[in-house]
C-alpha cells in the first residue's frame, strides 16, 4: 500500500485498516524507511520554518526567530528522536500486552507504535506557523487509534484496551517530556 493511501485509511476509517494492517508483516526497516522517515519529517520541517524563518510575534518585543543553525540542529535531533520515540514505545506496548491480557508480539506493538502516531505528525504541518501551534492538540486522535488497534493487534481484550491505551500514553507523556527537555537543551 502506498503511503498516502495509507494514511487516508488509518485516519478515515481505522477500525478496517487495523484489520488489514494486522495481515501484514511488521519489518522494522520497511516502517522505519516508507513511513516514519517520511512522516516525521513533517513536525521538524515545519517546525524549523516556523522558528527560524517565520518566528513568534511577540507584543511589546516584535518578532522571535530562533538561529538557523539552532533550529536545523534541533530540526535534526527531533527527527532522529522520533524514530527513538516509536521503538521505545514499541516495547513499552509489547511489554505490558500480558499485563493487559494482551499477546506478546513486537512486530505487531511496532506497527501500532508506528501508525497511531500517524495524526501527531500530519498535525506537525501547523507548527509553520507558530501561532497555530495550538492546533497539534488534533495529535490526540492518535490515541483513539490506539485504543482502536490494540485489541486487533496485540489481542488485548475490549474491557482492557482502555487501561492499556491509559498505561501506554502515561508512559509516552513521560518519553515525550526526556525528548523535549534533550532537544531543548541541544537547539
């Protein structure tokens, strides 16, 4: 499936596309290659743009703008922190499947790592502008996805998915705030 394909159906209609996503096989390299380095090329892109190019008005201050080479080297990190992010929580989501009643598979927790995050990079596109920034609050629909494909993909039984959607997200809000602070502290 191509990827623009892909990501129409996992947003508009997921609960089938979970389905088709299980039949397939979850090779890191293919994931890693044909959709997370493409997709989370969007919020660092964007990102840089916005601070660096566009900037942040400021009332009373006039215009911030980050350095260039600041904010491509924090572009830079983010991106390569994204792809950390996703494997991290990949394990994270095959380690605590049995505690939810769940089965064990890493294939399968890296793809549901890996498409659930699928709205929190397209919503990256809005940090061009950095005044609608505010906007990336439409990422959450990624755990919506999650709660959808977790019981499809890890067999996580109906009355747990929603405690294990809730570990799972407590556990990336923590992963989240280390990369932020570490990109943070290298741009």
């Amino acid at each position: 499936m191509n990827l623009v394909e892909r990501v129409k159906a996992i947003l508009l209609t997921p609960k089938t596309e979970w389905a088709a996503i299980e039949g397939e096989p979850g090779d890191p390299q293919f994931l890693f290659t044909n959709y997370v380095a493409i997709l989370a090329a969007i919020p660092a892109v964007c990102r840089f743009i916005g601070m660096s190019i566009v900037g942040v008005n400021m009332p009373m201050v006039g215009t911030y703008r980050v350095g260039i080479v600041s904010g491509v080297v924090g572009a830079v990190v983010y991106y390569v922190l994204a792809f950390v992010m996703v494997y991290v929580m990949a394990l994270i989501i095959d380690g605590l499947a049995p505690t939810f009643g769940g089965q064990k598979s890493q294939p399968n927790a890296l793809k549901l790592a890996v498409y659930s995050m699928t709205p929190v990079w397209l919503v990256g596109v809005f940090s061009l502008i950095p005044s609608l920034s505010i906007l990336a609050i439409l990422g959450l629909y990624g755990l919506y996805l999650f709660w959808l494909g977790a019981p499809t993909l890890m067999k996580t039984p109906e009355d747990k998915s929603i405690a294990y959607t809730a570990a799972v997200v407590v556990c990336g809000i923590v992963i989240a705030v280390i990369i932020g602070a570490i990109v943070a502290a290298i741009a």
